[in-house]
C-alpha cells in the first residue's frame, strides 16, 4: 500500500512522519478477541482503541494504517465485530478495535452486551493512551454518536475523531465537516482539539494518524 502524501496541513514534521511510517512498518498480529472483560490481556503495553458506528470502516482503517489487508476482519455485515480485539504491533503497542454500535439488525439486548464490554474496557483500562472514535465523513456525527462521547467523556479518556471515506466526497466538502466537527466537540471535556480526515482506500490521512498514534503512545521506531 502506498499512502498519499501529507496534506500541507499536517501537524506534523516530515521526521515525525517518517519515524511513525517506520513504526506502522513493522510486524502486526492479531492477538486475540475478548468477549468478556475479565478475558482482558494483561496492561502490560500502550494501547489505542478504535470505536465508531457499525460499517464505519475500523477494520479498513486498522488495516490501512498497518499496511495489510487481512489482519482486521472487515465485513459488509453490519455489528460483526462483537469482541474487543487487539492487535500487536512491534510487540510495542497494541491497536485496539470495539465493538461497532448504532445498528438495527442485532437484538437490542445482543447489541447492549457487547457495548458494554466496550464501556467496560473504557473505564477499567489504565494504559490505555487515547480512544480513536470513527465518523463516516459523507454523514458527520449522527445522534446515536453523541452517547459514545458522553461516554468517553465519563470515562475521562482522551479520545480524537477520524472522519473515514475522506475520499468519497469533494475536498470542500471534508473542510465543512472537519470545521463542523470541531465545534461539536470544543466543549467536551475529554475530547483531543484535532479532527482528522482519512481514507483507508487511498491511504490520505494515515500518515498523520500513524503519526498521532506514535506521539500518544510515546513508542518511536528503533
């Protein structure tokens, strides 16, 4: 996979854009689902978590970001991924990805379980670094979005929007939502002040999560 370039924009130095790269470059594994919270791993490395409405593209992105197309289970099927699953990277930090939630095929007591599992990991987990809650960029923040930050915020976690599918509509278009986002979330108590817009399928965006990912964890590539 070859990334789009960094966009002027970027918060970042082309050093600190390069090292992430280097990071992300390395071995990712899958290392397991935890369908209950006392099957939790032990928190013995920094981890950032990846949650957003079902479909919004968590598997894609984690996959992106790693340069692998498989190592995440991407699916069509809206609400597949009902255990909260880790991912190594360099054996240095683990990618996190939640159970998705806002979608209308699973029961509702089937869909309260697995976010609370999620809710659970949120509250209980001491080296988590920071939360990465996904918006679908064609639609911006919805209703259903707002408990997820109400519960970021109870869970006093440093969370930062990604909008995903950048690619999908004009570059005007994704300022609108960035700036639209950015008000949404300037009153928010846990909330990191930078939206950033991505596209797993063409890569823009990744270096400077990659990169934000890197700085949150302090973890630099050897």
């Amino acid at each position: 996979m070859t990334d789009a370039a960094a966009p002027p924009e970027s918060a970042f130095d082309p050093q600190a854009l390069e090292t992430a790269r280097v990071l992300f470059a390395r071995p990712a594994v899958f290392m397991m689902g935890a369908a209950q919270i006392s099957g939790l791993p032990a928190a013995d490395l920094p981890e950032v978590a990846f949650a957003g409405r079902s479909n919004v593209g968590k598997s894609s992105l984690i996959n992106g970001l790693v340069g692998q197309h498989r190592l995440a289970r991407a699916s069509n099927e809206p609400g597949r991924t009902r255990e909260v699953n880790f991912f190594v990277l360099d054996e240095r930090l683990r990618l996190v990805d939640l159970p998705g939630y806002g979608f209308a095929r699973a029961s509702k007591t089937t869909a309260m379980e697995f976010q609370d599992l999620g809710r659970a990991y949120l509250r209980g987990r001491p080296n988590l670094k920071r939360v990465y809650l996904l918006i679908d960029a064609r639609h911006g923040l919805k209703p259903v979005d707002a408990e997820a930050l109400d519960a970021l915020d109870q869970a006093a976690v440093s969370y930062q929007i990604v909008l995903t599918k950048a690619d999908k509509i004009k570059p005007a278009e994704v300022d609108a939502v960035v700036q639209q986002t950015l008000q949404a979330i300037a009153k928010r108590p846990a909330a990191f002040p930078r939206v950033l817009a991505t596209s797993s399928e063409k890569g823009g965006g990744l270096p400077d999560l990659r990169a934000e990912i890197a700085l949150a964890c302090d973890v630099h590539a050897l």
